[in-house]
C-alpha cells in the first residue's frame, strides 16, 4: 500500500504537519477564555474588578488563533486530498491493468460484479482510510495527549477523573469494534452480490424484457439488496448503542470536573477560568477516544477492502508472456498492428496443432479437446463443423492463448505460442465472433479497434468486404455515427457485419470467424466469402460454422466430433468418407436453394 504513496511523500507529511498546527490553536483557546473570564470578568486578581481592555485584546488573540488553525486546516485538507486521491487513483489504474492481464479462468472466478466492486467501492475505502489517518488521527490523537497534559497543568485533580473515564471508554470502543470489523468483508461481499444482479440485468435487459421476466428480476435484486441493507443495519445498530453510552461517560465526567473544580475553587487551589478550561479540555480528551472508535471502523473497513483489492493486485496472470520471437513487433519497438510487423517467415499464417488435449481449469478436469493433430497452411481456409458443444471455439480459443493446452502445444509458424509475447501473437491473430462486442464510440473508431493507423480508404475497402458499406452509408452521419453500448442501435446481422469490418482491417496473418455469420442472410454471407477470397487470398482463414454452407467451399474442412477430429478433408471428399458430415449435409442442405450457396477459395464460381 505504501508504494502508492511514496510519489506523493511530501502531500503526505505536510498534511499532518498542518493538522499538528491546527490542533495546536484549538488547545489555546480554553487557556485564553480563561483568561479572559478569571481576569476579564471576574478580576480574580485585580479585587474583583473586570478589565474590559484585556478582554478586547485577549478576545482579538482567540480570533487569530482561530485563523490560523482554520488557515492550517484548509492546507491539511488540500493536503490529505492531493495525496489521498492520488493514492486510489494510482491504485485504481494499476488494479484496472492487473485486470487487463488477467486470463478468462481468472476473470470468471473473481466475477464481473465483485472485480467492478473492488476497482470502485473497494478503492474508495481504501482512500477514506488514507484520507482519515492523515487528518482523523493525528488530530485525535493530538487532541487526546495535548488535552491531557493542558488539563493536567490547570490541576493535578483534574487527571483523577480521565483515568478513570478512560477505562471505561476503552472497554466500549474495544468492545464495538470487536463485533463490527469481521462484517465488513461481509458487507463488501454483500455489494459484490448487488452489481453482479444490476450488471446482468442492464447486459441482458432484452432478454429480461422478452421474457417478461422483470418481476422476477426485481425480486432477485430486492432480495440481494435486502442482504446488503441487513448487513449494514446489523452494523450500524451496534454502533449506535456506542455512542449514547460513550456519551454518557462524558456527560459524567463533566459532571465530576464541575464538582472538583467547585471544592478546588473552594480552596483556593483553581480559578473558576481553569474549571472552564478543563471542561473544554475533558471534552476534547474524550470526544478525541470518540473519534478514535469511528476512525477504527475506517481503518477496519479499509484494511477489508485493501485486502480484495490485495487479491486482484497480487494476481499473477495464468496465460504470461513468452520469452519473445526475434523480428516481432516488439522487438523492433513498433506499435503497428499490421501483419508486417511479425517474426521474420514467409509465407506467414501457418497454424498447427500437436497433440493437443484440452480441460477448462476449474471444471470437471474433463477434456473438451482430446489428442487434435492439425495443420492449417498459410493462405488456407479450414472449415470447422461439429455439433454444439463438440470443442470448435475451444479449439481456436487456443491460437490467441485464451487459455493454454492441458497437453501438447499450438504452433503459429513453427514457434509454440507460449513463445510469443502475447501482444505479438495477438497482433497477428484477427477474431470475429458471434457476439460481437462492439463499444460506445462511433462505427470508424469500432473498426479501427485492431489497427489504428488504418486510412479511410482501408476502412472502406474493409466495410465494402465485410458487406457492411452499403449500411455505413445510408447512415446520416456515416462512419461517425455513434454505436450504442454493446451495439444496442443496430441489428444482430449490422454487429456481425462490422465486427468482421474490424476483424478484416487488422490485416493481420490469421483471420477467425467463430461462427460470425450467423445473423447474415446467405446472399450476404455468400457474398462476404467472395469479396475474402478476392480480397485476402494470402490470409490464413478459419471459418467455424453451424451450418455446412458456410464452409462448403473451404479448402477443408476439418468435423468435430465429442473433442476430437474424426475427419479433415474437401466438401467433395468428406460426402463420400465421412458418415457424420453425410447426415450433417443431408439434414440441413435438402433444398437445392440451400445447396447451392459456396465459398470456394479454389477459383470456382459462387453460386446462390
């Protein structure tokens, strides 16, 4: 935690240096009001007779006083501010790119509501508690040592009744905090509950609306934030019995200096002005412990949010860095996102699985993929066909290193992708996928997403292969239109057409469609694969597909069949060999209008 603040070392010792002078002032005051009543007002040693002078200029000192304590708290508070704010913002930043680098199986442990919990909430706490130690404790802290010494100086008597008000204000803030500080961490588990809930219903609201499932979902949010209310009440009730009682301890301690102070008076040992005074000071002693038991629920908030806050920081990612690919990208120290900026090989794009077996970590242990031997050569198109759940995603979720093989190794041009820096490997990988994503800025900054360097005319030849211009355009505002959140403003086929837009003007060696023409009419996507074939030849495409018609035309295409290859091979081929693909074709390619939609990479002729 401290690292964050070493930047802003100097914020963080002037602030409590001015909340020292601040406080300092404040003790002066009950010395000077006594003053001014023992000799003032009461002429205690002027024969009983006021002096109106000394009131003036002794009520003149307490006005500056005043001043200057309130000049030292305003600094303090800049102070605190500067480097408290500072502090989360640094911390905030540095949880946001730990974020980042997490991979998918990480992401879905913590999940979506508690990582959005702790990167704002979580943080904050973080920050009131900086904020609080430097201005809540040293001035509590001040008040309480300061006090007692003033206090101590006006009579000895007067240190009789703090140490016996002080045990018992210990015991009860002790006691207080003891029961709260473990329901905190619950409280904040709490909160993560409540954004999960809120954050699936804004994602998912059409579903929600479609379904008529809004009751439902109210009632699940209403129950949620009924947890975190209980827990916060359950937390609020305990301190509320403490401070009545904390106040009654003070109200009997003044009542015992009044006492004192009266046989004192009495004695001829203090003046009624020192009476005064130590009341003022027994206030500050004790409303300073007071303090310290709200400062403790600060601090014990605090130190449970740090430590979610600890776990995302100290999160080392599962999917690391390689040791780097002499010629890539970064080791020339360009940013391109060009497919020229990748290892030194030609032709570039060829993809090979050996081997490969994969598990998802965390599941069942159960393997989706099983002993996959392939190789794709630069240039190729492989389809990808198999039933729902038979392991195609999972298969190219393993080239860009979305997770890591359980056995084997993925190869990108004979090097292991574990090899790769992962933003090199990355640059070289495009991925259009079903759902597409799509952010709340405008249609030409959504397709420069992979390549920010691309001109217009690139990104109108990629929108015109995409078969997404003819839309762009009859658009009032063209490629400056703005996208709603997750593309709300358009339809499911506008999303997919520019996400492959994006896809397709990275340029990059290796283009993945994960099934991302399936909102498209057949004509269009027909129309997609001609202008890909014309267009980027040389670009190693991997088509996964529901439908045979998608990938008829492909170079091959490889049937996936419970995690395993069970045949890899040409449309023409695989209908005479391969009993699963014959029943595939059979079952959705009855119509001849159907039948005759392709993609052929081979130079034949497109039909619809």
């Amino acid at each position: 935690m401290f690292k964050y603040l070493k930047k802003y070392w100097l914020f963080a010792l002037l602030a409590p240096l001015c909340m020292i002078g601040e406080v300092s002032m404040d003790l002066l005051q009950p010395q000077l009001m006594s003053i001014i009543v023992d000799e003032g007002v009461l002429g205690v040693s002027n024969n009983n007779v006021g002096d109106l002078k000394l009131i003036l200029t002794t009520g003149l000192q307490m006005i500056l006083t005043v001043v200057i304590g309130g000049t030292f708290g305003v600094l303090c508070g800049v102070f605190t501010n500067i480097s408290s704010q500072n502090f989360g913002n640094d911390m905030r930043k540095d949880a946001f790119r730990r974020i980042m680098a997490l991979s998918f199986e990480q992401t879905d442990r913590f999940s979506t509501g508690s990582l959005i919990t702790r990167i704002t909430n979580d943080i904050t706490q973080v920050q009131n508690m900086v904020a609080q130690c430097f201005r809540g404790f040293v001035r509590n802290l001040m008040f309480f040592v300061g006090g007692i010494a003033c206090m101590l100086s006006l009579d000895l008597s007067f240190g009789v009744i703090v140490a016996c008000a002080f045990p018992f204000l210990l015991i009860c803030v002790t006691f207080f905090i003891s029961r709260v500080n473990p329901k905190f961490a619950i409280l904040q588990k709490k909160l993560d509950k409540v954004n999960s809930v809120m954050q699936e219903n804004v994602t998912g609201s059409r579903v929600v609306k479609a379904y008529v499932r809004e009751d439902y979902e109210k009632e699940r949010f209403g129950n949620a934030n009924q947890d975190l209310i209980d827990t916060q009440l359950k937390i609020l009730t305990i301190f509320s019995f403490m401070g009545p009682i904390m106040n009654i301890v003070l109200n009997v301690s003044v009542v015992a200096v009044l006492y004192v102070g009266s046989i004192r008076v009495q004695e001829g040992g203090v003046t009624p002005g020192n009476v005064m005074a130590a009341i003022t000071y027994l206030s500050q002693i004790l409303n300073s412990v007071m303090m310290f038991a709200m400062i403790f629920q600060t601090v014990s908030r605090g130190m449970a949010s740090y430590a979610r806050i600890k776990e995302v920081l100290d999160c080392e990612p599962v999917i690391a860095d390689g040791a780097g690919v002499p010629g890539s990208a970064s080791d020339r120290g360009t940013a391109s996102g060009s497919a020229a900026n990748t290892p030194a090989a030609s032709p570039r794009g060829k993809v090979e699985f050996r081997n490969v077996s994969f598990a998802y970590p965390g599941g069942s242990g159960e393997s989706v993929l099983s002993n996959i031997n392939l190789t794709i050569n630069p240039g190729e198109t492989l389809g990808i066909l198999g039933a729902t759940g038979s392991g195609k995603s999972s298969l190219v979720n393993l080239i860009p290193r979305f997770y890591d093989v359980t056995e084997g190794e993925v190869l990108v041009d004979g090097v292991n992708v574990k090899d790769y820096k992962l933003s090199d490997l990355r640059r070289r990988i495009a991925i259009a996928l079903q759902k597409s994503e799509l952010f709340s800025t405008t249609i030409r900054e959504n397709m420069r997403w992979g390549n920010m360097d691309a001109t217009d005319d690139e990104l109108e030849a990629a929108a015109r292969t995409a078969q997404a211009a003819e839309f762009i355009h009859s658009k009032p505002e063209g490629f400056e239109t703005m996208v709603a959140e997750k593309g709300m403003s358009l339809s499911g086929g506008q999303k997919q057409r520019l996400s492959i837009s994006r896809a397709v003007l990275k340029q990059a060696d290796i283009l993945i469609f994960d099934d991302s023409t399936s909102a498209l009419d057949l004509k269009t996507e027909a129309n997609l694969y001609k202008a890909l074939r014309t267009e980027h030849g040389s670009t190693t495409k991997i088509i996964i597909a529901q439908r045979i018609a998608s990938v008829k035309g492909a170079n091959r295409i490889a049937v996936i069949d419970n995690g395993r290859i069970i045949a890899c091979d040409s449309h023409e081929n695989l209908l005479k060999t391969c009993e699963i693909y014959q029943d595939i074709y059979q079952s959705q390619l009855k119509s001849s209008a159907d039948s005759e939609i392709t993609y052929s990479v081979k130079g034949g002729a497109d039909h619809e």
